[in-house]
C-alpha cells in the first residue's frame, strides 16, 4: 500500500476494506476476499465499536497480505472476529491512541491470571464504581489500572465508564471470567500505542493491510472538524 500520510488517504484506504478493495502501487483493483471469520468477541465493550459489523468487515479483508494494521482499535472487534492466516511470516498490529485501553489490551495478554484474581476480589457496587471513577481508590500498578478500566467500561451504560448501570430488569453484566482465550488470540500480536501517522509511517509497507475505523472527532486530540471529515 502505498504510503498514507494524510487524513484524507486514510479515509480512502478505509473506504477500499469496506468497498472490498485494496490498494498496490497507487492503483486500485479487486483482490480475493477469502478472511475467514471465527466466534470470538472481545471480553468488554467500547464506544464505536463495530461488534454487530465485525463479521462483515472481516468477510470484505483480503487475504494476501503478510501484515495487518488495525490502526484505531477501540475493543479490537475486528481483529477477534477474523482469522489468523496460518503462515510464519504472518504478523498483526493494534493500536489506539487511548493508553489505559492499550494497557488493558497488554495486561489481557500478558498478566491476565493476575488481573482475573484482582478482579474476584471487587464487588460490584455503585459505591465502588463511583470511587473507582472518581479516583478515590487509585491503581498501584498496570494490573490494577486495567482491572478498574475494564470494571468501569463492563458496569457502566455503553460501556462509556462514566455512570453505573444497575437496570431493574435484568442482572449486572459478569465481571468475573477467565481471559485466556483472548490472551491466546493476542499472543504475537504487536499491541501499540501511537499517533495514527506515525504508526502509518511506521508499518506501511506492500505486503501491509490497514484497517482504518476511524474514530469519533470528540476522541481525536489536534484535529480540526474539518480535517477529520
């Protein structure tokens, strides 16, 4: 792909994944769809998460690539929904400028029977959520950090973190579960977290696959609403 540097390029390469196109040497052609796509969903929610399309999005990935790029990964629908083609030189890289989300993306993969045993120690509780929130109770490491992050995002309305859902009519959501399947989807997965630019400039390559989601304007620090329509 050839080299996207600004926001208007990317915008175009997100329109080629959805339109079924990929982009070699600056032309535009129709490349094999074949990404198969698997039942796994990620273990929390986020804002602009493609969870309803992700199936869809994957069915529209080529797959001729040697390394995929999602460049704003939110909960990494996408990513869990889709195959990981079965050759050594295959690679995957996820990012999101957001940094407590990419840390709760690392501890997943890296520590999580810490963070599920941290996790069974908390009750859920609107008190507890809203001192969490408040930062009244404070993380005293990134295990922790992630483990308040995911309560906040799993016992909150959309999964937006900011107010306690405990509807009448139905039961909270479960905090307490094993995250081992997802450790194993994120094992050789690089989890980065960059300025979508940079990480552009960093990966873009021929063999390299983008999947642009573009994220809300509210959520894009230095830009103007006009550069990011």
């Amino acid at each position: 792909m050839s080299s996207a540097k600004s926001l208007a390029e990317l915008i175009e390469a997100h329109k080629f994944v959805l339109d079924g196109y990929n982009a070699y040497g600056g032309g535009c052609e129709m490349t094999p769809i074949s990404m198969k796509t698997t039942t796994l969903h990620p273990p929390h929610g986020w804002v602009g998460g493609k969870s309803r399309l992700a199936k869809q999005i994957v069915g529209l990935i080529p797959n001729d690539h040697d390394i995929y790029i999602e460049v704003f990964g939110g909960a990494l629908n996408v990513l869990y929904a889709k195959e990981k083609l079965p050759k050594a030189s295959y690679r995957e890289v996820v990012n999101d400028l957001n940094s407590q989300l990419i840390n709760l993306h690392r501890v997943i993969r890296n520590d999580n029977a810490k963070m599920e045993k941290f996790i069974n120690s908390m009750f859920i509780s609107r008190e507890c959520f809203n001192d969490i929130r408040s930062g009244k109770v404070k993380p005293k490491n990134n295990i922790e950090k992630a483990s308040y992050f995911y309560y906040l995002l799993s016992l909150s309305f959309g999964s937006k973190g900011d107010n306690f859902a405990m509807p009448k009519s139905r039961k909270p959501k479960n905090i307490y579960k094993s995250f081992t399947k997802w450790e194993k989807r994120l094992k050789g997965v690089t989890i980065e977290n960059m300025d979508f630019q940079k990480l552009i400039e960093s990966y873009d390559r021929v063999d390299a696959f983008f999947y642009c989601d573009l994220c809300f304007f509210s959520d894009m620090k230095n830009l103007d609403k006009e550069s990011h329509r």
